[in-house]
C-alpha cells in the first residue's frame, strides 16, 4: 500500500533548498517512508538535511553570517528607540515626559497625548495591541530582509538569526538564574516562554516569504542534478 509522505515536512525541505541541492534525496527517504518508516522518522532524516546544509552554508559563508545578525541587531535596535520614545510621548506621571531625542537628561512638560491614567481601558489596549503588532511585523520584516539579502543563502542566513535569538534569550536566563532571585525574574521568565518562540516564529515566516518565492521563480538550473 502506498503512503502518502508527510505533506508539511517535505515541503520543508523544498523551501530550504534540499531538494534543489539533492534531488536523490526526496526520493531515497519517500522509497525509505514506503518501506516501513515512520513519519517520525522521516521529519528527522528531513530535520537533519535541513541542517547539514545550513551548517555548510555558514562555514563557507561566515562574513555573511555576521552581516545577517548585524542587520537585524540594527533593526531590532531602531524598533525599540523608536517605541521607547514614543512610549515617552505618554507622560505615565502628570504632565513630566522625558524628551529622549532632544535631551537625555532633561525633563520636558508638554505632551500631545494625554496623561496614561487619563485613557480610557478600550484606548490603552488599542494602544498597547498596536505595538505589539509592529513588534510581530519587525521580526518578520527582519527575516524577509535576511533571506531578501542573502537569497543565495537565504534559508542558512535566516536560522542564523534564530540561533542568534535563541542563544541570546539564553544567556539573558542564565544570567537571572546565576543572580539572586529579584522582583523581575517572573515577569522575565514569561518574556522568555513567550517572546523568544514568538521572534524565532516570526523571522521564519519572514524568511519563508522570499525562499518560498526563490524556489517558483529561479528553477535553478545550474545546480539541477546536483547529488
């Protein structure tokens, strides 16, 4: 009896460029699925290619590596300027708001919003939604610029990032647990279960914009065949 190999898993290993760089290989773990395999075992041997050949990618192209991580440092970084400023612009105590782009140590009295507690609930979830929503949109813009950049080398370039996020949300736990416990460990804990998943997420799907579009319009055929 014929199976049908995992639809999700393969299509994968199509976006990731596997099956441009191996066309044998699809084939060998569909006739191994066939067999008897299970689809825990064909999600892994396609895990594994995936990355075999992003770790291939990056050691032959480290520069780029490094340029994919400076590149959504840098815009990870304007983002969280440009919210904390206009976080600012809500005077949260009377009518004192700091001017960060004028003068970091100076206190201004005028505001064009209201003061915070002077909102209505329905306006600060609106408010508070919204940018939580351009926070989604800039990682997956930074995964759309990755692979854009790099399209060569775009599926290796955008797990790179990820890693990067990965590791860094690592080291940031690290450093809470090496710590006495404080006042912020708990609202940091829930950060980390719940943004690094989401910014992880959200550069892939940034990232599967581009290759997904590669892979119908470059048949690719200079490296057709390649095994």
């Amino acid at each position: 009896m014929n199976r049908r190999v995992p639809a999700v898993a393969t299509w994968f290993l199509d976006r990731f460029g596997v099956a441009r760089q191996n066309d044998a290989l699809i084939g060998d773990l569909a006739e191994e699925y066939q067999a008897g395999k299970s689809r825990a075992w064909y999600w892994w041997q396609a895990l594994v290619a995936i990355a075999v050949g992003v770790v291939r990618d990056v050691r032959r192209h480290k520069l780029l590596a490094l340029r994919s991580i400076a590149l959504a440092w840098i815009v990870d970084r304007s983002f969280q300027w440009f919210s904390r400023n206009l976080w600012m612009l809500i005077p949260r105590y009377g009518t004192r708001v700091v001017f960060h782009w004028y003068d970091p140590g100076s206190w201004g009295q005028w505001s064009p919003f209201p003061a915070w507690d002077q909102w209505n609930p329905s306006s600060q979830m609106v408010f508070s939604v919204g940018l939580a929503y351009a926070w989604a949109f800039t990682w997956v813009a930074i995964g759309w610029l990755v692979a854009r950049i790099h399209r060569k080398q775009a599926a290796a370039m955008v797990l790179t990032v990820m890693t990067w996020r990965i590791l860094l949300f690592g080291w940031s736990f690290c450093n809470f647990l090496i710590n006495p416990p404080n006042m912020y460990f708990e609202s940091f804990l829930r950060a980390w279960l719940t943004m690094m998943p989401l910014e992880v997420t959200m550069v892939l799907a940034g990232g599967l914009l581009v290759m997904g579009r590669k892979e119908q319009e470059q048949p690719s055929p200079a490296t057709h065949g390649i095994s």
